[in-house]
C-alpha cells in the first residue's frame, strides 16, 4: 500500500530549489533535511545553518557556487540540533570562519558525542526509527520536515564549534548586513533568530516549519516549554516580516501570510494548552486527553498546521508529562503490575495463549490493527513459548498496515523500522 495522500502531497515542501528570497538573499530547500540561507555581501557570504551531513553541504555550495564565488566568512546556527550544525565544515572550505551560536547552545550530535549523557543508546535506536534511518527510499517517503530521500554521507561529520556566544539580542554588521540576533526560546531553549531588517526578512530556525510544532518528538526529547514557544511567536510577529524564512520548508512570502501563520501557530500551541489543563482539571489521564485533542475548525485545516512532524495527541501528553509528571492520577497506576506480569495473567483469564492469539488474528482481520497489536504485544511479553512468533507475525503487519493510514511521517518511519526490526528477530 502506499503512504497516506497527504503525506505524499507534502512531499511539495521540500522540492529541491535554490530561492532567491531578496537581491543578495538566498535559501536553499530540499537538498537536506533542514534549509541553508546564503546573506551575499560585497566580500563574503554570511551563512545560516549547515545541514546534517557533509554530503548535502557540498551539494548546497556547488549549487551556490554557480551564482557567487564568495567565501563564507560567518556562520550562525539558529540552534543545536544536528540537522543544522553538521555541515559547516565544508562550507567553511578549510578558512577559518566566525561561527556564532546562543550562550545556551549545546551540541545535539548524539551519535557522535559519546560524552553525551545517558541513555545514549536508547536515543540512538528511537532516533533512528523515527527518521526512519535504513528504509528504502520508497518506504521513508518523508521525515516531517525534510526529504526522506536525502544524501546520508557524512552525517554529523562536518560540526564547527561556535567562536561568539551570544546573549539575550545582539547586534552585529557582517559582510554588510546590520543583522539582529535575538534568543527566541522554542522548539529548543538555545534558538536564535536572525531579523535582517533591510530585507525585512526573519530566518526562525526550527520555530516555524510547515508542519504542526513538534512539541514532543518520539525519538525521546525533554519537555519542551510550550508557553515559551507561543510566546516565542508574538516575540516574531512583532518584526512583522514580509518573508519568514524557516529552517525547514518553503518560505513564507509576504507580509499578511507571515502575520497569519505565526499567529495560527502560536494559537495552535496555546490551544493544546488550553485543552490539555482541562482535561488534566477534570481528572482525565493523558492517553484519553491526546486521544480527544483536536484543533479548532479555524486552525485544523491550515496547511502549516497539519500533523506531519509534531502531532496534537503527543504533545497534549508531552504537557501532562511535562507539568504533572508520569503519574495519571490512578491509584491502580501506583503499583501498576509490569506487562510482562499482567501478561501472564491475562493470558490465563483469557484461556490461553492460543485464544488470545486468535483474537489478535480476529482483530487483524476485522481492519482493527491497533487492537491486534495491543494483543500481540501480550504474547511477546509473556515469555518463551511458539506463540510468540504467531503475535510478531500479527504485529509486523499491524505496524505496516498504520504506516500507511498515518499522515504523520515521525509515527510512519517509526513503524516500519520497528516491524523491519521485529523481522529480524523471528
Ligand atoms: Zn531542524
């Protein structure tokens, strides 16, 4: 089956293109997982984020290269994930060049910092899963943000440890562009936007993408702060920016259209929010309150809003974990047997491994695929025994049968590299 309509309609955002934003302004999108912005000067070329690996770099600057001759002389990352920070060492060309960061920043590279703190290996193994690292191309068809077909050579390879550290708003004059850079707490707490007030264009880094906000990612991320997010967004609304240009997606051309989607986004965070602390007031647990979190009909059917990166159910318990903690407020959940213990029993109220397995199979062919896996998921926890071959079986196909109805690429990859790694294990 193929992947959900919307999914492959998407796929428009990151057509690969070098987008002349203004006279000496350009950005390129499509190439990486994440966007490049070339500031041209007379002399040099000041440059903003670098992409995740080395390869897609090289292909950004040969494709530069055919306009401008320029060396890079700053570079600014807008935050310290590792799809923007990875590829400045080929735009830097062996010189060496300023690179400038918020004080906060803090390098995200987690498969090649082994300084990094634990559980290192459980990052690495989610991360994978949810950009889908090691599907075929025809499977991987988005990562949310960014291409699923992009060049893996090099990933992480090519960081630059920034030289200026900047504070709350600094104002600096490089290659002839008077930039404001100023700390705008989002997606991470380190961002920081860039606000070319000649151009009148503001580069948001991961604060804006066409995308819903991914208030929590599923490869395993701390709270982020929602409320500095959407005030975040006020913070940029007020440059009022003709041209937004995101370090994902296509840019936002035109003064009306950035005003209306940062204030959608924005409305959008505060409305998980919103919803989130009634249903926490009413004494809901987080999986009801995420199943139940739609937006409102003004913002649901914005395209920037759709849920192909963040996703409105996992942020509404990202919030819950985030101010109430894991606890849902059961007593039950206090000593909540550990599956594979309640497995076990359940099996047996059941009458057995093979009723239950036959229930699973049931499930899986009354089109109930969640359910089927939910009771697979009992067979594999439960422990050795044939049985549960039969339940990875009815899981593999579950996970591939959701991968396809989902419009969310994080939740797409995810499930097809764990049933990819489940067929491994039979
Ligand atoms: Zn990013």
């Amino acid at each position: 089956m193929p992947a959900h309509p919307d999914l492959m309609t998407h796929t428009a955002q990151f057509e690969r293109k070098l987008h002349k934003l203004s006279p000496n302004v350009y950005t390129a999108v499509g190439f990486a997982a994440s966007n490049v912005h070339f500031l041209v000067g007379d002399t040099g070329v000041v440059l903003i984020d670098t992409t995740e690996s080395t390869q897609a770099a090289e292909n950004i600057l040969a494709e530069f290269r055919k306009l401008s001759g320029l060396p890079v002389t700053t570079i600014i990352y807008t935050h310290s994930h590792r799809d923007h920070i990875s590829g400045a060492t080929v735009f830097a060309e062996g010189r060496a060049v300023e690179v400038i960061a918020a004080d906060s920043f803090a390098s995200d590279l987690v498969d090649v910092d082994e300084s990094r703190p634990a559980p290192n290996a459980a990052l690495m193994a989610r991360t994978r899963r949810q950009f889908g690292i090691g599907l075929g191309p025809s499977e991987r068809v988005s990562l949310g943000i960014g291409p699923g077909d992009r060049p893996m050579k090099g990933l992480g390879a090519g960081y630059l440890e920034p030289t200026l550290r900047i504070g709350r708003t600094s104002r600096l004059s490089r290659e002839g562009f008077d930039l404001e850079l100023a700390r705008a707490p989002g997606e991470t707490p380190d961002h920081l936007v860039v606000w070319l007030a000649s151009d009148r264009i503001l580069f948001s880094g991961d604060n804006f993408y066409h995308a819903f906000p991914n208030l929590y990612a599923i490869r395993g991320t701390p709270y982020r702060d929602f409320d500095a997010w959407a005030d975040t967004m006020d913070q940029l609304l007020a440059y009022a920016p003709d041209v937004l240009a995101p370090g994902h997606t296509q840019p936002v051309v035109g003064a009306e259209a950035v005003r209306t989607a940062l204030t959608d986004y924005r409305d959008a965070i505060r409305h998980v929010v919103s919803e989130t602390v009634r249903g926490m007031d009413a004494g809901l647990d987080p999986v009801t309150i995420g199943a139940n979190l739609a937006l409102p009909a003004a913002l649901a059917d914005k395209p920037y809003l759709q849920p192909f990166y963040g996703h409105p159910g996992y942020a509404a318990r990202a919030y819950f974990a985030g101010t109430l903690g894991w606890f849902d407020g059961n007593p039950t959940s206090l000593g909540q047997l550990p599956p594979a213990t309640e497995a076990q029993r359940m099996i047996r109220l059941v009458g057995g491994e093979e009723a239950l397995l036959k229930a699973a199979q049931a499930a899986l062919d009354a089109d109930d695929p969640q359910w089927a896996m939910e009771l697979a998921d009992r067979l594999i926890a439960a422990g050795e025994d044939a049985n549960r071959s039969g339940a990875r079986r009815i899981k593999i196909a579950a996970l591939r049968i959701l991968a396809d109805r989902t419009c969310n690429a994080p939740t797409r990859n995810y499930y097809l590299l764990a049933a990819r790694e489940l067929e491994d294990t039979d």
